[in-house]
C-alpha cells in the first residue's frame, strides 16, 4: 500500500490565489478552519485565544503587524484579549516559524505573516513596512562570523520617505 504525504504550509507560504482556488471563493474561511490543524502542527496547543489571533492574523493575507495593531484589531473583533496575551501569541508563533519578528526601531517590533526569505521597505513618514522580494537584494560582504555560530537570517530595511518638492 502505497503513503501519501501531505504537508500544510503556514498560510503566508501560500499565495492568495493558491488559498482561493483551494478554498472557494472565501479564502478567509479557509483560514480560519486551518488555525488549529497549523498550529497543532507546529506543536503549539490550539487554544480560542491562539485560534482567535491566528484567524486575524492571516484572514486577510500577507501583512506587517504590530502587537499594538493585533490587539486593537481583536478588540473591534470582540476577542477578549489583553495586549500581553498578544505579544506572548505573537512570539510563540514567531518561535515556531508561522511569523517572522522585525526588529526595526529600538521601540517598535513588527510581525510579518510572510516568512519567506525577503527584505523590507520601510516608509518612515507613513510607519509601514513593504515587502522586497528576497532576489532582489544582494549582500556582498558578510563579517566574519565568531567561532561556535551561524547566520540564522539576514533582514535588510531599506528606509524610504517622500521626497521634498524642490
């Protein structure tokens, strides 16, 4: 008897039109019924508030978060939630690779549903991230690395802001 193997990949490794044609014509749906089997499967507990999240978090596709924007969100979406059981979900999910954690101001940590290898814009002026397609960047020279470590990623922000009139 022949195995088949299925592997489920987190919903930011799938395109929105992968997630569509897989899921009818509410993609959304799709992911809030796939919540728990990701999570179980990345060996974190399912738990309402954790399924609750996930559904926010990836309903709407790839985006930037802050844990601020997470739980301003679960607020309008009646999740009761406190803004430190949200950056505890958002780091337990960062920890088991279904988000990627920025770094890019000394005070403010953004979450990327997209955890694909790729870089960033930063527009300043408007506090919001954009994604660079991980080809697109070339980085030359590398320090060298101290004995006993390894890269684990490179995160390249290029910073933007409007340009003055002139």
């Amino acid at each position: 008897m022949a195995e088949t193997l299925t592997t489920t990949a987190a919903p930011s490794a799938i395109s929105g039109a992968e997630r569509a044609a897989d899921c009818g014509l509410r993609p959304s749906l799709c992911v809030a019924r796939d919540v728990g089997a990701m999570l179980r499967d990345s060996g974190l507990r399912p738990t309402r508030q954790r399924i609750a999240l996930g559904r926010l978090l990836y309903a709407k596709g790839d985006r930037h978060v802050t844990a601020e924007i997470l739980h301003e969100e679960a607020m309008r979406a009646r999740v009761p939630v406190s803004l430190a059981t949200v950056y505890n979900t958002l780091h337990q999910f960062t920890e088991v690779n279904l988000l990627r954690e920025l770094a890019v101001d000394g005070s403010k940590t953004w979450f990327d549903t997209n955890v694909t290898d790729h870089h960033h814009f930063l527009v300043e002026d408007e506090n919001r991230l954009m994604d660079i397609p991980g080809a697109s960047v070339s980085v030359d020279r590398i320090p060298e690395i101290p004995e006993g470590m390894e890269i684990a990623r490179v995160d390249v922000v290029v910073r933007l802001r409007r340009k003055t009139r002139s």
